[in-house]
C-alpha cells in the first residue's frame, strides 16, 4: 500500500510518496517535531491521519509524553467493602 504524507500551508505544501506505513510515520513525526505545519499521512485507501493519531493506530499509545500522561490518568475505582 503507498502512504503520502504532505505538509505545509497553502500557497506551499509539500508531498512525498512512501511504500510503508512506517517509513511515513517516521518522516511526519520528524516534520511535526521540526515545527512543519499542518503534517498528514493519507493511505492509499484515502483515509488522512495526523502523526499521533497514525502512531495510535500502529502501537496503540499516545505518541507524546504528554498524551501518555493523559491517557493513564483513571478515575480512582471503589474499593470492595
């Protein structure tokens, strides 16, 4: 399956093209931590995802420290009597 991941804002948005689902994680999270805006990863079935949500979907946990954190915060659970 091809993936493209593009980048930018208009009138300048950049595309390249990779043959897997890994190798455009890696080059989005790379221009999303350099301060790229607007990063996506479109596969080839046309469905368009940010860096986070693609890493999400490959591992099934938060790309960030931060949305670990988030995620791993519970509500505290009753205690059995």
């Amino acid at each position: 399956m091809s993936f493209t991941v593009t980048a930018g804002a208009a009138p300048r948005v950049y595309s390249w093209q990779h043959g897997s689902m890994l190798s455009a994680l890696e080059q989005s999270l790379s221009l999303a931590t350099s301060g790229m805006a607007d990063v996506r990863i479109t596969d080839g079935e046309g469905r368009a995802y940010s860096p986070s949500a693609l890493y999400q979907v490959m591992f099934g946990q938060p790309a960030t420290p931060r949305e670990a954190q988030s995620a791993t915060r519970q509500a505290p659970r009753a205690r059995a009597a």
